[in-house]
C-alpha cells in the first residue's frame, strides 16, 4: 500500500462537509434575504437614494464592489488553478522546482496593488469634491445641532417675508459660533424658527422615535453642522451619506431632496451611554408645505434659534478657511 493508501475513504467525510457548507450557506443567504429582492440587487444592500447627491455615492459604491469583485475572481483562479494543476502527485514525492528572486513577479505584485488603490482613490476624491461643494446664497439653510441626547434643528429662514426683521446683516447670538464664510450666506431677514427633540419624540406618521427635520422637495437646503457637548454624527440613511457633528468644527454639505416621504436618520458617532437613542426623522414635503410649517413653529412661538454649537473666539471660529 502506498504511503497515501489506496482506500479513498477517509477523503469521503471531507466531501460530505464541504456539501454540508455549502448547502448551509446557500440557505443562510436565501433565509436572511426574504424581504432583499433582485430589484434590489443592483443596490448591493444600500437603501433606494432620495436626493440628487445619492446616486452618485451609489456609482461609487458600486464601482468599488466590481473592481473587488474582478480581484476577487482573479485571485481564486489562480489558487484553483494552483491547486489543481499543481498539487501534490501520488507517486512523486519530490520537492517541485523552486522560483525565487522572479523580478518581473515581484514588480507585477507591487505595482498592481497601486494600480488599483489609485484608481479607487482617484473616483473617491473626484466624488467627494463634487458631494462638498458649496453653492452661494443656498435657498435654503438649517444648522443641525447635536446634543446629548437628541437634536436640535435652527432653520434659518426668513419665515414672515421681511427682509428688514431682523436688522440687515446682523448675526443672531446664538449662532455666533458658525464661522462667517457660512453666515454671509444667510438670507436677508432671517429671523428663523427651530425644532428641539428630546429621544421621547415621535414622529405622527409613523411612530418612529425623535424629532423629525422637515425638507422641501426638489431644493437645494444647506446644513450647518455643529454640537454643544461631544462628537456625533448626522447620518439620514437614504441620504447614503454622514458627516460628523464636531464641537469647535463647523462641517457644512447640501442636498436636493428628490422623493416625498419620511425617512429614518441617526447618530453614527458612539457619543455616550444613550447613543442609541439619538434618532431622528426626515420628511420631506413640496415646498408649500415646507413653508406651512416652518409657519406652523412661528405660531407655536419657536421663534429665532437654539445655541448653534460652543462659543468660540473670532480667530478660532475663522481658522479654517473653505476650500470647496
């Protein structure tokens, strides 16, 4: 008998696992997968986008998926093919040639890997720059306040139509910590209206916990990012997009909302012992509603803004200069 023995046996319980595996995988990806439809395959697990931003992130969501995908396949032929047409042989028990010091190969596995991070970083920061960029005199702005444990909303709007109320120019108090490169944009007469959550909110549509922010439909809205106590994150799930909500920071990014309807946000910075619970709702109406309510917080007497973030001095708040 040879030294691998004849009888093929002891290779029949490895191929019965390796069906078992198999079988158990295909029934765990068919069983998690009950509500994901092959509509919704091409999204690779992100949500149905809902402003003009989002498809542009999904484009690069899934480019990165292919490129990983054309890598993956590559590297498993070629440890299929190395493991079939160069296994160990049954009657030969010598040691196969040897290749070391193969220049050609080794300069092919440094420089590929390259190739392929450059690329991704070349679509990742051509993407980023065109998501950041700023637009002059937004029609819409809103400074998002993090705070443990909810959120705050400041719509910075000129609700009664008054350019002169308040005084032309004149920076509310409150939002004396937004750096001014983002204040000269503010509308004329921006007396504004805010909403003020506490984690016991809930959204009357729906029943989702927090305090819902109201978007209008097919505009452009501004949102001024800052936090009164430690770091969060400002994340609305089919916006596919989240930015951090620093204390001392100002981040800043726009959208425009393309699909009615209310829609799940939250914090995505672990920013305390009741992280979980800083939820928050997006609903996003026409423009005409959207103006309704921001009357509707007038004559509920939320009138002028909460605290936009820590007080800073004029060389601190002014440090950063915009380069978008």
């Amino acid at each position: 008998m040879s030294p691998y023995g004849s009888d093929r046996s002891p290779r029949r319980p490895m191929r019965r696992k390796l069906l078992q595996a198999l079988t158990a995988g295909v029934v765990l990806a068919t069983a998690t997968g009950c509500s994901y439809t092959w509509k919704d395959f091409p999204r690779l697990g992100m949500p149905t986008p809902v402003t003009e931003e989002a498809p542009r992130i999904l484009s690069l969501w899934q480019g990165s998926w292919a490129a990983a995908l054309i890598t993956g396949i590559l590297v498993w032929g070629l440890i299929i093919w190395s493991v079939i047409f160069h296994r160990r042989s049954r009657t030969k028990v010598e040691v196969p040639p040897q290749t070391r010091y193969n220049m050609p190969i080794e300069a092919l596995y440094t420089v590929v890997p390259l190739i392929i991070v450059s690329v991704l970083f070349y679509f990742t920061a051509r993407d980023e720059s065109k998501l950041l960029a700023l637009t002059p005199k937004p029609p819409h702005t809103i400074n998002v306040i993090g705070f443990q444990w909810s959120w705050g909303f400041n719509y910075i709007e000129n609700v009664d139509g008054d350019a002169a109320t308040p005084k032309a120019g004149a920076v509310p108090k409150e939002l004396a910590s937004i750096p001014d490169r983002f204040t000269k944009d503010f509308p004329a007469g921006a007396e504004g209206v805010y909403e003020k959550g506490v984690p016991s909110d809930r959204n009357p549509q729906t029943g989702n916990p927090g305090p819902t922010l109201v978007l209008p439909k097919g505009e452009k809205v501004r949102f001024i990012l800052s936090s009164n106590d430690v770091i969060h994150s400002f994340w609305v799930v089919p916006f596919l997009f989240k930015q951090d909500v620093i204390p001392g920071h100002t981040n800043v990014f726009e959208v425009v909302p393309s699909q009615e309807g209310t829609f799940m946000g939250k914090c995505a910075e672990l920013c305390g012992v009741d992280h979980s619970r800083m939820l928050f709702n997006v609903k996003v109406v026409s423009p005409e509603k959207y103006q309704e309510y921001l009357k509707g917080l007038a004559e509920k007497g939320q009138t002028g803004f909460l605290p936009a973030g820590i007080q800073q001095t004029d060389p601190a708040r002014n440090a950063e200069v915009n380069k978008l």
